[in-house]
C-alpha cells in the first residue's frame, strides 16, 4: 500500500472489528449499537459502514457511500493544505552593496514593495568586501532608508544589526484588516 492509500484508508463493513460501534450521521439515530445492527442498518439503505475512529472506545462509525465518503476526505485535505501554505510567509532577500547607485536602490526598493504587498518576509542586507567594512554608516543609513521608504507597506522587525561582513535588517508586512 503507497502512503497516499495509507492515509486515506478506513475499515469498512466487515472489516470493522469491534463489537459494538458508535454510530453518528444525518442518516441515521446517533448512539451505540451492535456491531450485526450497525451493518444491517447500512445494508438496508445499501450503504457501507465506514470506520471514521478507531481509537474511541467504541468506534465511532458513519453509514454512507465509501467512495463519496474518501472523495470528501481528499477535498478536505486540499484545502486543509491549500490554507497551510496560504498562512506560510516567505523570507525574501535582496542584497545592496556599500556603494548601490540610487537606480539599484529603488529597483530592488519596488521589489521589496511587492514582497511585502504579496505579504511575505524582506532580508534586506549590505554586504561589505575586505576594506569596505569601514563605510559601515553607509550601509546603516542605506537600511534605514530603506525602512522609511516602506514603512507605508511593512513594519521593522530588527533594525540594522552586524553580522559578520553583512548589515541586515528584517521587514515583515503590515496587517491589513
């Protein structure tokens, strides 16, 4: 069996082990029965008890159509997922030099914009080479800058900090509600 079968896999009918089952549904009167009850109540509506718990005690079961009832499953899945990854945020970064010309700095400031605007993360950061570690104050002002120009579309989770050979500040969007 792939993994895929494995999740969606539940015991049905008289692959149901317990004696007696827990029975909810729109289709029928919620509480315990037998589990020969329980089949006979789905063979009757020529449905298939299908096994939704098997750790409750007893098991909790559901009659209904088994291939309906796994097209439900995998629908809820996708959209299960499909809000997981709406909810995740991504890191962006974007990387300026000491000397980054005023062009560069508002190209990559659009880009950050849109970032934040489609709601992810921005790493801004200077990277210095050797010597240029001097002009630290540059790279400070030029984050800083960059903060100011994007405060409108994203709020400063950690201002400048040196870390090794890079200046990094961190943006996350602002909440629009």
């Amino acid at each position: 069996m792939s993994k895929k079968q494995k999740e969606l896999f539940f015991r049905t009918n008289n692959q149901i082990r317990s004696t007696e089952v827990r029975l909810v549904g729109d289709n029928v009167e919620v509480g315990v029965y037998d589990i020969r009850d329980a089949l006979r109540k789905a063979d009757e509506m020529e449905l298939d008890l299908i096994e939704i718990s098997s750790s409750a005690t007893p098991p909790v079961c559901k009659i209904m159509d088994y291939s309906k009832f796994l097209y439900d499953q995998k629908k809820k899945a996708k959209e299960q997922e499909k809000r997981n990854k709406e909810n995740m945020m991504e890191l962006k970064e974007l990387r300026f030099g000491p000397n980054t010309d005023e062009h560069d700095f508002e190209f990559k400031k659009r880009h950050a914009q849109k970032f934040l605007q489609d709601g992810d993360k921005v790493r801004a950061f200077v990277f210095f080479k050797g010597r240029e570690i001097k002009y630290k104050e540059k790279g400070e002002i030029m984050l800083l800058r960059l903060a100011t120009e994007l405060s409108e579309f994203g709020i400063v989770e950690s201002l400048p900090q040196l870390e090794g050979n890079k200046l990094i500040l961190i943006l996350r969007p602002k909440k629009n509600n």
